[in-house]
C-alpha cells in the first residue's frame, strides 16, 4: 500500500488517525515539533501508545526544506494535515503562534504536497469555529461566514480559501474537515471535557461559562476519525477524476448544554463539580451545531456515539492515566 503522510501526528486526532490507519494496514508516517501549547509529555506518550506503529518525525511543518525532503522520501498518495496551533482563547495571548503554525504553515503544506507528484489527495482540518460569525443553526457548509470572532477561527477560514486557491491553481484535490469540539481518550487537557474532570476529582471549582447557558455539539473521537480513513482510502490507491477542493461539518449533529455534560461526567467520576458561574469569554461561541446532510450524502455517514457513552470511555482512560500525567513528565 501507498504511504500516508500525517502532519500533527503527536496530537489529539492526528495519533488516533495514526492508530487507524496502522491497524488497517496502512504505512503511515508522522510530523510533529512536539510543541509546548500543553505538555510535550502527553504527545510523546500518545506517539508511544497509540501511534506506536508510525513512524513519527520531530519536523516543524514551517521547515519546508524538511517537510519536501520528507514528502520527496516517502512519496506518500495522502497527506492527512492536523497540526496546527488548536485553542480559541489562547490566540487572544498568543496571535503569533496562530498565523505561523495556522496560515504560513498551511501554505508551507499546501506548497510542498502540490509539488509532490505521488500525492492524490489533501485532507486538511478546518473548525467549527468558521461559523462564529453566523447566529442561525444548524451550520450548513454553503453558509455566509460572516465576520470571526476570534483570530483562531480567521486562520481556518484562511485556510480554507488557501487550500481552495491551491486546488484550482494546481488541480489538488483538496477536503477540508470542520470539526466540531472534539472528546475522547488521550484528548486535549485544554478542552473543557477534560480540565472539568480534573477540577472534578481535585475538589477545584470550575467555570461555567456565560452563567450555563452555552451549547456543544461534542463529537466522540471515532466518529471523527472513521470519515478521515474513508477519504483517505477513497484516494490511496487512485487520483480522483475530478480534483477539486471540498468541505464538510463533521460533529454529532446534537447540542449538548454544558451544564449537561458536566452532570454525566459527575455520575462517571462519582463527586459532585463545584461551579462558578462567569460570562462568555471573548471569542467563545454559544451554540455549535452541525448540520452533516454533504458528510452523509458523499460519504453515508454521520456521527452518533451519545455524550455519555462518550464521556464513559474518556473518564475509564484518564482515571487509569491521571495519577502517571500528574506525576509530570518523567512520571510518563
Ligand atoms: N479537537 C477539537 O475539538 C478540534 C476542533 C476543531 C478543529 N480542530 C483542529 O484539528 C486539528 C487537530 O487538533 P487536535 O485537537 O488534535 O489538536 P492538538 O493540539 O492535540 O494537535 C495538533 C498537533 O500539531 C502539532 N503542531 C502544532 N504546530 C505545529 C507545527 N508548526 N509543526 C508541526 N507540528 C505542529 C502539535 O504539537 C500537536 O501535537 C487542528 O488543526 C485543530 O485546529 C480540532
């Protein structure tokens, strides 16, 4: 079987995509500088658990030469491209990071996979976040975007009209994946799923944002990744007729109240949360929903793991693998 070239291979998603892949016979290869946005730690152990049978290389997406080199050496028929400087709030502190990694560092992927003759296909990772600037749901794909709320959600629209421009520039064959809050296993200590469970089990109050009144379309981890090993394999062996650049939503298509998902995770981890109540930070959306009509229609899929059975098999890792990430990073 052709090579397949992830970028964000240490990440949340992109070890997952790797485990995927590698289990269905895949030779997949990885890039990740193993930044310090959260802790290298919980990358290099999900390299080591998850991604184990990848080869995973410390490349920053920015060190072009590298990254050519790479794409020159394994000749790969799909680059599935995740990485990328994640997070809302942290692009008010941080704005550099954004554009380097999110806009120099897609132009940077765009460059060196259009120039590379073996690959059939991009799949790169766009965001719910496009439509904070849209006040009706659901969110369709077709839909107006309208102004951003925050510079995270500029730098994927960014991506998005970059990625079209390549396609009709150069003929790549381009899909573009709107994910919607994702949870899971080996996740993101970011996300708020995660740092409730830990204020949780440590006793520490949590935020509740805009007094309660926000709604997520948390989408489980799997439900993610099967469409991507579709897509990859749709284009693996073949390059498609037409190439042209694509979108979809891919989110569970059922808002979920956060106050909700901090109830379930209450039952799983067996303590009551201690919530403060405070307003919606800048940037953050109220309501997310997605609308996955194209995913089902092109690919006859739609998320639909429930929340709960969700947050089960999420809170089962990190009970078993909280105590090894507190102890820091020798602990893992
Ligand atoms: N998790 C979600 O809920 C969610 C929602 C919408 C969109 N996304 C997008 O999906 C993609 C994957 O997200 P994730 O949740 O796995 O995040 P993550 O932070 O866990 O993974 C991103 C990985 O990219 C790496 N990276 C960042 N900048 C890099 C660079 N310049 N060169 C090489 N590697 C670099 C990081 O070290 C990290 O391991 C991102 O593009 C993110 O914006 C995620």
């Amino acid at each position: 079987m052709a090579g397949i070239v992830i970028t964000g291979a240490a990440g949340f998603i992109g070890a997952h995509c790797c485990a995927a892949l590698t289990r269905r016979g895949h030779d997949v290869t990885g890039v990740d500088n193993f930044n310090a946005y959260y802790t290298p730690a919980l990358k290099q152990a999900r390299v080591e658990h998850l991604a184990a049978q990848a080869r995973v290389h410390d490349i920053d997406i920015n060190d072009h030469t590298a990254l050519t080199a790479l794409l020159d050496d394994v000749k790969p028929s799909v680059v599935v491209h995740l990485a990328a400087q994640a997070g809302v709030r942290y692009s008010f502190e941080a704005p550099l990071e954004y554009a380097n990694s999110n806009l120099l560092g897609q132009v940077s992927v765009l460059e060196a996979t259009r120039k590379q003759a073996s690959v059939n296909r991009l799949i790169y990772a766009s965001s719910s976040s496009v439509y904070s600037g849209v006040s009706t749901v659901p969110f369709t794909e077709d839909m107006k975007l309208g102004t951003p709320k925050s510079l995270y959600a500029a730098t994927k629209i960014a991506d998005e009209v970059l990625s079209d421009t390549y396609s009709s520039l150069y003929g790549l064959d381009a899909i573009g994946l709107r994910f919607f809050t994702v949870y899971g296993p080996w996740g993101r200590p970011d996300m708020a799923y995660w740092s409730f469970a830990d204020a949780i089990l440590s006793g520490r109050p949590l935020k509740l944002f805009n007094h309660g009144n926000v709604r997520r379309d948390f989408t489980y981890i799997d439900d993610i990744v099967a469409p991507i090993v579709t897509m990859v394999e749709e284009a693996a062996d073949d390059r498609p007729a037409t190439p042209r650049h694509r979108v979809y939503n891919i989110g569970n298509h059922t808002p979920t109240p956060v106050p909700d998902m901090i109830a379930h995770l209450e039952r799983l981890l067996g303590r009551k949360a201690v919530v403060e109540l405070a307003p919606l930070p800048p940037g953050d959306m109220v309501e997310t929903f997605a609308d996955v009509q194209r995913l089902q229609r092109d690919y006859g899929f739609a998320p639909s793991t429930p929340l709960e059975t969700g947050l089960e098999r999420f809170t089962d890792w990190y009970l078993q693998w909280r105590p090894r990430l507190a102890g820091g990073e020798r602990a893992l």
